[in-house]
C-alpha cells in the first residue's frame, strides 16, 4: 500500500467512517485541457477520426491512452464528419419525346460474340428510332474512337 492511502486510511479510522464514504479527489480537472485540444483539434481536422488526434496529440506532448482519448472524444460527442450524399432529384424528368420522322434520334449499341478460335469482336450498330432502319455498322476486334469516327 502507498503512504497517501495508509493515511487515507488512518484518516477515517480516526473519525470512525468507512473508507468507502471518504471523498476522493477527481482525476477529470486534469482533463479539462485536454478535452480542450481535443475538441480544437478535431474542429480543424473533420475528417481525423480518435484515433488519428490520438497521434497527433502525442506529437504535442499529450501523452494518453487511447482508450481514456476515445472515452472522452465520445463524451465530448466528437465524430468524423458524414459526407454528403447524392442531392435528391427536383422535380421529375421530362419523358424522351417520340420521333416524328426519320434522322430525328438515332440509338447506339454495341453487340459483342466470339469466334470459335477464342477471340472476341464487338458490332457498333446506329440505328434510326423512327424507322427502325441500320444507318451503319462497324465490325472489329477492338473499337477505338477513330475507328468508329470514320
């Protein structure tokens, strides 16, 4: 036993309490610079979760358990900041307006087989929406945005 809980002891054998009632000094006053640092650290830094400040903390001098640093970071109510999500849709798409005649929208696909050696060959196919008519086909083994220009 250490001398401060021998007298702490003695103290309240004397005034005839039990030790369990005797007040004990707080160990949080010593944290309150830290709590400090913590929430001025995490307020310039959003995206450092604990256990980053934690590190970074120790470069200033602070030197604390990481369980004790995360304890406080929960009570302080400190978390990384969540990101923004997709922004909803206003209001509500137009729908695609129905040809009239031909040349007024044209559709893109692409078709991909392969030859019976292994190898594979991609089909692009324009075709008018109107008339349903095959304006052109391109046919290779590999399709680069010149070989289709063309």
């Amino acid at each position: 036993m250490t001398e401060k809980n021998d007298r702490q002891r003695r103290a309240c054998a004397l005034a005839g309490i039990d030790l369990r009632v005797c007040p004990r000094r707080s160990a949080r006053s010593a944290e309150a610079g830290l709590r400090e640092r913590l929430k001025e650290l995490s307020g310039e830094r959003r995206r450092f979760g604990y256990r980053r400040l934690h590190l970074l903390l120790g470069r200033e001098g602070w030197h604390v358990k990481w369980k004790k640093l995360y304890r406080i970071y929960r009570e302080e109510g400190l978390t990384v900041r969540k990101r923004g999500g997709r922004k909803p849709v206003i209001g509500t798409r137009a729908p695609m307006a129905i040809p009239q005649g031909p040349n007024q929208r044209w559709s893109l696909a692409f078709v991909s087989d392969s030859l019976s050696d292994g190898r594979r060959f991609r089909v692009l196919c324009v075709i008018d929406d109107f008339s349903r008519e095959c304006l052109a086909t391109v046919v290779d083994t590999s399709l680069s945005g010149q070989r289709v220009g063309r």
